[in-house]
C-alpha cells in the first residue's frame, strides 16, 4: 500500500505559525497526506515554547522535529519528557531530556521518524550522526521509517543519504532554509532532498528582517530576531512510500504561498 508522507521545512516565528495554521489542513486534503512531519525547532526564532509546540500539532503535524535550537527555550525540556510526538536529535549525547525516535501507527503500518543532527558547522557536542542512525534504526519494529536530518553542510546531508540508501524509506534535510532543487529517488529506493526550505516570511534572510540580517554583516549588534511581516510561504516535500518494500516510489517539492 502506498502512503503520502509531508515534511515541512522549519517553520520560523509568527509568521510560519500563522502561515502553517491556515495552509497545512487544505494541503493534507489537497494530496491526500497521511503522516505529516514538520520541523519546529524556529517557533521562537531560537527554540520553541509548549504553546508553540502544540500550535504545530494542533495545525495538522503528526511528529515535530528540532534541532541546534531544541533546547532554546529551555523551558520546552519538561514537555520533551511528555510528548510523544515531539522529537529533539537522537544523536544528542549523555542527558538531554526528551527521545529521538519514535514509532507511530499509520493505520495498519508502524512508521519511525527519526531526528539527527549534523556535526560540520554545527558544533554542539553530539554524537556520530551515521553511527546513531545505525542504533537506532536497529530499535522497535516498522515498516516505514523517515529520517529528518537537521545538518549545515549539504555534503554530510548528501553523505547520510548514500549511507542509508535502501535502509530507510526517505531522508530529507532541514536547518538551512533554503529549498534545494534535488528530491530524488536514490538508487537502492530511498526518497531524498538536501533541504526542505522554511515556512515564513518571502522576505526575509532565512524567515528573519532582512534589515536585522545585514546590519549583523555589517559589524552592528544583532539583537533579537524579529520577523518581518508580509506574504509567507510553507516549503516541504511529499514522500509516496510503499509499505510493502518499505521504500520511496516518487518525491514532490511543495511550495504553498
Ligand atoms: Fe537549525
């Protein structure tokens, strides 16, 4: 049977709330959407706060991703204990609270999603991502299992996807914002895209004011992110997934504005 997998790309601010609260439902309508999975990790800008999280859900997304920003309210730590749904990276060392991976019920079939987070550029002390994708795709049983690789670089995103070609049914990259135009089905039957894009402002610097954005290359004080108001957009790809091999058969880069 087949089923329609959404990732969305990091949803940053009020924009990319209000945005994926109005859009997401009439999408998972309009493509017949099974199992949706959203990266929250910009709700706040840095982070994201519980009511941030459970707008996410509340919006339509099965599972919510983070990433470098997880713990950027520090306060979402006791609610990461406490939702199932909400995901940090797996590769995360020693105590940090909350899960990496989970199982969920499709309806009939079991679908694992799993959270990672890449080392170059980002250097935040986590663990091998390769080898804790090797542990943890070794944990529970499923049919399906979706990879949400939140990297920098486009050659370790690029590098995980050959490395899990065939062993997982898609890989998609989060983190930079911007879409990449190379969703494909990898040779041994993985869906893969280097990066889903965002959800928020057009006219921005990365869902950011781009005034604030260029002021901080100038050499000026960053300050706090603000979002520029304006038109928004909602970027992801759709994954059509095959539980009977428990590969991809086709993926589709979405961009709602
Ligand atoms: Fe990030």
């Amino acid at each position: 049977m087949l089923y329609h997998i959404l990732a969305v790309g990091d949803v940053v601010m009020e924009p990319g709330l209000r945005h994926l609260e109005r859009h997401l439902r009439p999408l998972q309508k309009w493509k017949a959407i099974d199992f949706t999975v959203v990266n929250g990790e910009n709700a706040a800008g840095v982070g994201l706060t519980r009511d941030q999280a459970e707008r996410i859900y509340d919006a339509g997304a099965d599972v919510v991703t983070l990433g470098n920003h997880a713990f950027g309210k520090s306060q979402i730590a006791d609610f990461l204990e406490d939702a199932p749904w909400l995901l940090r990276p797996a590769n995360y060392t020693g105590r940090a609270p909350g899960r990496g991976c989970g199982v969920y019920d499709l309806g009939g079939v079991r679908i694992r999603v799993l959270n990672l987070i890449g080392r170059c550029d980002l250097s935040w002390g986590a663990d091998n991502p390769f080898t804790a994708a090797d542990r943890n795709l070794e944990r529970g049983q499923a049919e399906l299992t979706v990879v949400d690789f939140h990297a920098e670089a486009t050659s370790e995103k690029l590098a995980m996807g050959y490395y899990l070609d065939g062993r997982v049914s898609a890989l998609w990259g989060t983190h930079t914002h911007v879409p990449t135009a190379d969703e494909r089905v990898c040779p041994r039957g993985t869906g893969y895209i280097t990066d889903l894009g965002m959800t928020g402002s057009i006219e921005s610097v990365l869902g950011i004011d781009p005034r604030q954005s260029v002021e901080g290359f100038l050499g000026g004080l960053p300050g706090r992110y603000r979002a520029p108001e304006g038109p928004a957009k909602l970027q992801g790809a759709i994954f059509t997934l095959d539980s009977a091999t428990g590969l991809c058969t086709a993926v589709e880069r979405i961009d709602v504005r």
